[in-house]
C-alpha cells in the first residue's frame, strides 16, 4: 500500500519565499516612513537585531526564515519601525521563536550517510515526501542511523527511537531496524515526513521549558494520510522490531 497521490501539501513551503531581500527592504522601509539598511543572516542564536541611527535611519538584520513572514508579523514589524512599543514586538518575538534554534558551532562535522537499505532506499522516500508536502523544498540530508539491523534478541523493549533531527547538521537520521520487509513502506514514509517536519516548525521554548511538538507542528502533521494508524503502528511495531 502507497500513500495516496492525492494528499494536500503544506501550506508553510507552498507559494514559497514571500520576500526577496530588496522587496522585503522596500516593503519594510515604505511601510515604517523609515531608511532601511537591511542584511539576512543564518545566525539562529539572534534571529533579528534593529539599530536605530540618525536621521530615520534603521539597520536591521533578520535569519533569512523572515522571507516566510506572514502579512501580520511584518505588519507588527513595520508599525514597531514607526514607533516601538513592546505589545506590538510581541508578535515579531513570537515568530522568531518559530525559526530553529541553533547553538552556536564553528563547522558542524558532515558525517556519511547512507540512504541504501537492504529493503528500502531512504533517498528515494525523502524525495518522494519532499516533492508531495513540502513543494521539494527542505534541504537535509538523510540516512540510516548507525546500530544494529537484527540478530540476538534482547530484553523486551519499552520504547523505541524511530527517527531523529538534528537541526545543526540538518541531518534525518532513521532506525535501520525498519529496514525489513515486513515494515510497511507507508509507516517509513510517515517517520521521514516526521522528521523532516521537524526542520520546518522546529522546538519553541517557553517558561524554561523546550517543546518539541509545538501546536503548530502537532496541526501540520495533520496532513499525512492515516496518521490515526500510523501512530498505533508507532505503539505496535515495538514488539516486532524487538
């Protein structure tokens, strides 16, 4: 059994960037009655810095996700350029806490995967569920994770880790214990979409506390067929793999 063709791609990377850098500079500029001097960074640690500078003129810097904005948080952006108030930065905050966080790292080591299974080939799936939801635009990697695929059998297993992201590395990384005919290949393509999911709505924060399925992610992931199913196999499949 495939996943149905006919499942409705997310809406985060469907009409892609709303912005280019200089479109978004005039846009912010016309919008504030302000001099825009504006930079996009990759920095995850400070998503946005305003430097407010002499005869109307502002240097901002903004992680490139601001490309993605909706209407509404470069609204509160515009209106915060025109006169700062902190209620209308709150909905600025809101939306950079959505971006992923990154610890700060010099260059992340680019370890080798491998995608080729003795069953199922994980580039093959990425790509499959990268061109149906996402519009083919996440950029990670993927590959099978390092352990064993089978053999003695151990205790009985109480848990499982299906899948990981690691968002410094962009790295999908899946358990090779899936890599098994009797796996069903919609439940591998559910675990990659999980994952990959993960690079797009990525842990928040909030009272010292790090959430790693926000409501957002929990509404996106909505969008996989059957996921009532897959998350029984999630619970079943424990004593199989075992």
């Amino acid at each position: 059994m495939r996943v149905a063709k006919t499942t409705q791609q997310l809406d985060l990377f469907s009409t892609g960037p709303t912005h280019t850098l200089e479109t978004l500079r005039e846009h912010l500029s016309t919008e504030s009655g302000r001099r825009i001097s504006l930079t996009f960074t990759r920095n995850r640690v400070r998503m946005i810095s305003l430097e407010f500078r002499a005869r109307n003129h502002v240097d901002i810097r903004l992680h490139e996700d601001f490309r993605y904005a909706p209407p509404d948080v470069l609204e509160a952006l515009c209106r915060y350029l025109h006169e700062p108030d902190d209620e209308i930065w709150k909905a600025v905050a809101n939306f950079a806490q959505l971006l992923p966080l990154q610890r700060p790292s010099s260059s992340p080591r680019r370890t080798p995967l491998h995608r080729k299974g003795k069953h199922y080939d994980l580039g093959e799936i990425y790509t499959r569920i990268n061109d149906r939801f996402f519009s083919g635009n996440v950029k990670c990697r993927i590959g099978w994770a390092r352990g064993e695929h089978g053999g003695r059998r151990r205790r009985r297993r109480q848990s499982i880790r299906y899948g990981t992201f690691h968002d410094e590395t962009r790295c999908v990384r899946v358990n090779p214990l899936l890599d098994r005919p009797d796996v069903p290949v919609e439940f591998l393509e559910y675990i990659v979409f999980h994952e990959m999911l993960h690079s797009v709505v990525p842990s928040i924060r909030e009272n010292g506390r790090c959430f790693h399925h926000p409501p957002a992610f929990r509404r996106l992931e909505q969008a996989f067929p059957d996921l009532d199913r897959m998350k029984r196999l999630c619970r079943t499949l424990i004593e199989k793999l075992d």
